[in-house]
C-alpha cells in the first residue's frame, strides 16, 4: 500500500469584496481552473514575495554589517600599513 503523498488540506473561510469575487469567478472560467485553485496559488506566490523581500532585507542587513565591521578592521590596521615605508 502507498503512503498518501497529497499535503493535508485544512479549510479557511475569508471574506472578500463582491468586485473581487467577480473577478475570481470570471479568472476561474478563462483559465478553467476552480477558485479554491487560483486562490491558493495567489496566497503561495505571495508568501513566497514576502518571504524573498524578508531575506534580501536580512542579506542587506548582514552586508551591512559586515561591511561597517571591515571598515573597523581596516581602521585599525591603518598605521600598520605605513610601517614598512
């Protein structure tokens, strides 16, 4: 017997405007997907945008950190690279 691969499914109640439901409706009948379909992807294509611009923010962050630290090290260094002249 297979184990079951599918993801486990839990079910969410939002409310959303009449204009955006429309929307979704006349979306799902061009690509002839269902709602719950389109939706979910929405939600999953912005959690990954959100999740992308959190770790560009952390990556800038330590650039800048690490950036401010050699410029300390540097700074201390200085003097040392004027010895040998």
């Amino acid at each position: 017997m297979q184990p079951n691969l599918q993801p486990k499914k839990a079910r969410l109640n939002v409310q959303i405007s009449s204009e955006l439901k429309n929307k979704l409706y006349q979306l799902s009948a061009f690509q002839g997907k269902k709602v719950s379909s389109l939706v979910r992807e929405s939600i999953e294509e912005k959690l990954e945008q959100i999740d992308k611009k959190i770790f560009e923010e952390k990556m800038k962050r330590a650039y800048q950190e690490l950036a401010q630290e050699n410029l300390k090290i540097s700074e201390d260094f200085k003097y040392v690279d004027t010895e040998n002249l």
